[in-house]
C-alpha cells in the first residue's frame, strides 16, 4: 500500500485544520489531515472553495483565452491606438472564443477590460485616449467560459520608453515571479506578500497596499485575500487545490493612491509610474502550476 501522504506545512506556520495553534502543537504528527476535513475546514473556516481536477481544467482553459489575448494585445499595442480600440479588440476576442468578459457590468464597471495608463495603478476605464510613444498601459482581461474564471494582466511598454518606466515594468513583473515562487503547501499567505515586498522595496520602489490579490475560479473574487506586502509565516497556509491570484501593483515613487471621481481609477497621488503584472495560480502538492501561463 502507497504511504498516506499529508501535505507539507511548516512546523510554525498556522495549523491547516483551522486552531489557531502552530502546526507542530497541533496537526503535526496527529495524522489529523485528511483531505477531506481539510476542504471542510477550509470552506467554513475561510469561505475558501478549493479546486477539483474538472474545475482546473476548466479555469486552465478560461485562462488559456486570457493568455492568447494578452499576446494579441502584445502585438497589437502600439502608438495611436486608443484604450477604446483596445477594449473593442480585447471584448471581440473573448466573445469569439464562446467566453464573457467578467469586469462588463461587474458592480457598475463600464468596460469589458480595465485599461492603466503611466500613473494609473489599476481599474482604468478604456475611453478616447491614445496611447503616445513612451507610455505604459496595463491590459487586466478576466474571461468567463462554461462558468469558470480565470484573471490575469500584463504591462505593456508603448513604442521607445525610456528608464523609468522599463524599470517599474522590470520590477513589477520580477514581483509577480517573486510571488509566485513561493507558492507551495506548507508555505502561507503572508510568505508570498514578504518575498514580493522585500524583493519591490529592495529596487526603491513601493507596494500598493488598497488591492490585493484573491481566490477565483467558481467567482470572480473568492477569499483568500492574497496581499503583496506582508509577514513571513503569517495568514493561512496554503493546501493543494486552493486558486487564487497574484497581482502585485508597484510603484515607483510612494504607495499611496488616489481614487478618481469616476470611483474606479485609482492613480498614485505622487503622479509616480506604476506597472502590474497579474496570473491565476493553483497550488498543487508539490508548488504551484500558472493556470494563465504567459511568459514572465
Ligand atoms: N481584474 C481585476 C482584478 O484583478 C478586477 C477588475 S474589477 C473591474 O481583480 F470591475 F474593474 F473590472
Ligand atoms: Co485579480
Ligand atoms: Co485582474
């Protein structure tokens, strides 16, 4: 008979079953997690719904469309072409593939995508303005196919951008990878929020702390709340099955934003750039697999 293996926790970090014991004073050596009082606790405990196979390989094709739109924006962003073009190009592509662009409509957003511009953080409203030579635009798509979500965005630089903002691109998407290699049982919530912080604050630049990353799949934002800044073994351990986003937004002056009167923009009030980089992660047994694997 195969060895019954338990998932990997870290001796101090919060016990999974939910006390708020350390795991070595609790769980550990109890033979007490079982998978499916685990997925129980998890649920009533954190309102956390993990994953079956059917509802990864359904959020893994959700996310597929989002990674092959983001390579069509890739090629298709350049100077003069307005936010508006690409939402329409953006809303065509995901309707095309059979899917729903989640943010339409999601809480009074007017848009099938959010489009940031240079100091715009995130949830920038595509409109009339055209992109210039040396700007940087965030394109954040969330395609729904057969009721699956999968969220993610990239960054793009706009013709020939100078220094700064090749820096915050560079850094913001190495703050995402950061994130994402920390991503395996036994780690916690808070060990992704400290290696991104730790890696942003060490290149001069700044977290946002307002938005955070989030479970997705059966909903578009899902418990846990997944910060980009924290403390090591602090905040829920992470189990096989759980999905959720990271999607650190990084500044380059101060982390402190602004909300525009639209309610939606939110833009640095330092006028400093800011850049993002967002994937759909699933943590399996033995780390993590990207469920909207585009090339970081
Ligand atoms: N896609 C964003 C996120 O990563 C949320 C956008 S909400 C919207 O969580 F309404 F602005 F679309
Ligand atoms: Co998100
Ligand atoms: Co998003």
């Amino acid at each position: 008979m195969m060895k019954n293996r338990t998932p990997k926790v870290g001796r101090n970090a919060p016990c999974p079953c939910g006390s708020t014991l350390k795991y070595k004073k609790c769980c550990l050596n109890k033979a007490k997690l079982d998978p499916a009082k685990l997925k129980s606790v998890y649920a009533k405990k954190y309102q956390i719904r993990l994953k079956q196979p059917d509802d990864i390989e359904g959020i893994k094709t959700a996310g597929m469309i989002a990674v092959d739109l983001l390579y069509v924006l890739e090629s298709e962003i350049k100077p003069g072409i307005t936010t508006n073009d690409i939402n329409t190009l953006a809303h065509e592509f995901i309707v095309k593939k059979g899917a729903v662009p989640a943010p339409l409509n999601y809480k009074g957003f007017p848009k099938s995508v959010c489009t940031s511009v240079n100091e715009t953080i995130c949830h920038g409203i595509p409109g009339k303005l055209q992109l210039q030579s040396g700007d940087i635009v965030n394109v954040d798509v969330t395609p729904i196919l057969n009721g699956y979500y999968a969220d993610a965005n990239k960054t793009f630089l706009v013709g020939e951008t100078g220094p700064k903002a090749q820096k915050i691109v560079r850094v913001a998407q190495k703050s995402l990878k950061t994130g994402m290699s920390m991503v395996k049982p036994g780690n916690t919530v808070g060990d992704i929020g400290w290696a991104i912080q730790r890696y942003a604050e060490g290149e001069g630049c700044s977290v946002v702390r307002e938005f955070v990353g989030h479970g997705v799949g059966f909903d578009f934002h899902e418990p846990p709340q997944v910060p980009h800044f924290g403390t090591k073994g602090e905040g829920i351990s992470l189990i096989p099955g759980m999905v959720f986003t990271i999607e650190p937004m990084i500044n380059l002056g101060k982390k402190d934003l602004v909300i525009l009167e639209d309610k939606w923009t939110a833009v640095t009030e330092d006028g400093s750039l800011s850049a993002q980089f967002e994937q759909t992660v699933l943590v399996t047994e033995n780390g993590f697999e990207s469920l909207t694997p585009y090339d970081l």
